[in-house]
C-alpha cells in the first residue's frame, strides 16, 4: 500500500523514483566477552567520513520539509518549528522555503507525508520516535532526498546513505537543571518549610522509554550534587501529551509530598497545576515564566539549530549526514533557558561552574560511584536491571544496553567504562534505563 501511494504521487508529479539497492554493512564491530556477545558501535563517531552522495543543489532552490507530531501548542513539537526557522533564516533561506506537516501521527501517514514531501523537498526531517520506520520506508524509494530523524535508533543499523538518527546529551542539560532544582529545595529547607528527609520532587514522565529514563535520572542525579537528601517519584501518563493526565499527574505527586516538581511531557498541564498549587516547578523545552511567574525555576532543552544548519548544508554541498549526530553544550544544542525570578540565590553561579566541568570532562553525569543499583525485574512482570552487574555496594560495574535496537530489547553493547555510564557515545538517542536507588516510579 505504500509503494503503491508513492507510485501515485510520482505518476502524478512525472517523476520516476530510484529504489535504493542492497543496504551495505552495519558500521559495528563484534566481539567476545566474559561469555557475551557485545557489539561496539562505530556509527556514532564525530569524525565520521562523509562522502557525497547527492547532486548538490544552490541555495536558492533548496526546499526542506519538517514532520511533526503535534503542532506548536506541544512544547515539544514548537522547539522543532522555532529551531528549524531560526536554521532556514540564519542560512540565508527564505520562509517559503521550509513547508511543515504538523499533526502527523506514528503511523503510516508519517510514510505519506514524508513521500509526497519528498517530490518537492531535497531534505525531510521528522521529529517523533514512532515516526522513524515511515521514514526508513520513504528513505528507501527517495534516494536523492536527505531524510534525518530525531531520537531515533536504527540509522547505524539501517546504514542508508540518505538518512541519519540525530539526538543530544540533553541528559547533562537536565542535569544542569537538577542543580537548579537541588539549589530550591535546600533554600526551602533553610527557610523552614519543611526538613531535609522531606526533600522528594514529583517527575511527570510520558512514557518508561529510556529517553525518559535517562532525563529523570540524571535531573535526579543533578539535584542530589547539591542536596543528598533528596528522593524523587515519577508518574507516566503513557501519552507525549495530554493536559489533563499531565496535570492529574503533577497533582498526585504534590498531594504525595513533591516539594518540587519537573517533568518530560509536553503540554503546559504540569506546570499549570504547579502554578496553582504554588509549587516550584522545573520544565523542558522551553521556559514557562511568563505562564508561571510564581513558580518557574528553569527549563532545560535541545536547540536543533545547528543540526538543522548542518543537515541543510550538507544537503547543498551534496554530501550524506552522520549515522548519529549528537549535539551537546559545547555546540549550543544543549540549552538552558534564563532562571526564572523565584530560583535560589546561587543558581547561575552553580550552574556555571557544573557546565564548565561537563564541557570540559571533569564531571560525568552517570558516574556509578554517585549512585547505586540494588533491585531488579523478575524477568516475567518487570524487565528493569536485569543487564547490570554490581559490585559488593550496589554499584554498577558493568552494563549491556540496547544499542542495536531489536524487538526483545536485547542487551548488545557493554556501556560501562572506567566507572562511567557512556551514554550517547554508541548512538545517539539515549538509552540509559536502569532503575537507580532514590527514584521510585509509581506506575
């Protein structure tokens, strides 16, 4: 049906499609250890060799698409629009140069979408998880239009000259964030709100992904450099947004005790029912303080501008993208938004100097000294942990991830080097899912 589509829209344009040929090797390497196999990815490397492969194409005639699964009242999808018309005007293009499909579900309107895009557009981006096997399918019968995909998994598997995974050590922007959060509650406990083991914030996450899991984390891990008393729940609506859920949610974990809450879910039902309950709260992806003046503290994001800068001009110049290009702070995709009014005195100055040793390797946000791993799924009910290994102190040691994405979730890839969770150094979209001490999940 779909082959059968793109046909139609081709016949209608008079084009002819090319169908790509035999896809080429993977880009891993294998290897044998303690008994398991573990694959090492070699995809993701920033000096990555790029070739040309495309006829390259002026300025003046280029065309981009962007597919997004919400419209701009979804933070999430709004950071995707403003970043890539801040690319299209800073590269010199014009606004009718970019066309956005807002509203494309994570189904086969995605492959639709980007197919008849593909007969105008010389790149076609899309912005959801689900949307990312439509769009291997489009790839793979538009073979001289550049497609890029965000926190996608297969691009270092699929091995397409035309289409590439892109994501960001957003992990260290949430930890940033976390510092923020960790800097609020210790003001409040100084000023006698409450006492140093109340200290628990509320996390509204959407789905138990490990994109989620690793933001949760690692704002969780940030919060506790600075107060180690500190606990956290975690809610999911199992939705990437739906205001009531999310608000019902934030509910819940204040009427639970969160001091604080932050969230990684995009509608403005968090911090609206933070707004209204007084609570401080922590957002993503862009800042709340003009809707939230009383309770704003920070909001952590990935600014897509310069992927989008360079996957435009890639496609000029004619030449293919990085499997998996991860963005960071020192880059600029890594992003905090100004501090709002009510962050503690300090904040900035923390802030900057956690930033500076991120940026310059001092400090790792998944450190296992800093945490610990002490329970594990059955393998029947639960399916968490079950990959680590641990040492006398809970503390991790080792790790196979699912780097090489398979139905089954297979642990391919041994993460853990010289006491360091490496996340985003084999791919780009995270994929840091353990379940650490400190962090309990309520659903």
């Amino acid at each position: 049906m779909k082959k059968i589509f793109a046909s139609l829209l081709a016949g209608a344009a008079v084009l002819s499609l090319a169908a790509c040929g035999a896809k080429a090797a993977t880009g891993t390497t294998t290897n044998s250890t303690g008994g398991n196999t573990t694959t090492t990815s070699t995809a993701t490397t920033t000096t990555e060799t790029r070739t040309k492969v495309f006829t390259p194409v002026s300025k003046a005639n280029i065309k981009v698409g962007l597919i997004t699964l919400h419209d701009e009242t979804s933070t999430y999808d709004k950071n995707f629009i403003d970043s890539m018309k801040r690319a299209v005007s800073e590269l010199g293009l014009s606004e009718s140069q970019l066309l956005v499909r807002s509203g494309i579900d994570e189904d086969n309107s995605c492959y639709e979408a980007a197919s008849q895009l593909a007969l105008t557009c010389n790149v076609v981006f899309a912005d959801s998880f689900g949307h990312e096997d439509y769009l291997i399918d489009a790839a793979e019968e538009h073979e001289d239009v550049l497609f890029a995909h965000a926190t996608g998994t297969k691009a270092h598997t699929e091995n397409l000259t035309n289409f590439g995974n892109a994501f960001a050590s957003i992990y260290e922007g949430r930890y940033l964030a976390g510092i923020a959060a960790g800097m609020k509650l210790n003001e409040m406990i100084q000023a006698g709100q409450f006492q140093a083991s109340e200290a628990k914030m509320g996390y509204v996450g959407a789905f138990p992904y490990a994109e989620v899991i690793s933001g949760y984390t690692s704002f969780y891990l940030g919060a506790k450099s600075v107060c180690p008393s500190v606990t956290m729940e975690v809610q999911f609506t199992n939705s990437w947004f739906n205001i009531e859920l999310e608000g019902q949610a934030a509910n819940n974990l204040i009427q639970r005790g969160a001091k604080l809450i932050s969230q990684h879910a995009d509608s403005m039902g968090a911090p609206n029912a933070c707004e209204t309950a007084g609570v401080p709260n922590v957002t993503y992806n862009g800042s709340t303080a003009a809707h939230c003046p009383n309770t704003y503290i920070v909001s952590s994001k990935i600014d897509w501008t310069p992927y989008f800068k360079y996957l435009i001009q890639s496609r000029i110049d004619g030449y293919s993208v990085e499997k998996d290009w991860t963005g960071n702070l020192s880059n600029g995709a890594v992003a905090l938004d100004a501090i709002g009014s009510h962050a503690a005195t300090g904040t900035q100055a923390a802030i900057d100097a956690a930033k500076a040793q991120l940026i310059a390797g001092t400090l790792n946000v998944f450190d296992t000294s800093k945490f610990t791993v002490s329970t594990r799924g059955n393998g029947t009910t639960t399916f968490f942990n079950l990959n680590a290994t641990v040492d006398s102190s809970n503390r991790v040691t080792g790790y196979l991830a699912d780097v090489n994405s398979d139905p089954d979730y297979t642990g391919d890839t041994q993460v853990v080097a010289n006491g360091v969770f490496k996340e985003s150094v084999f791919r780009s979209a995270p994929y840091f899912d353990l379940r650490i001490d400190g962090i309990t999940t309520l659903n």
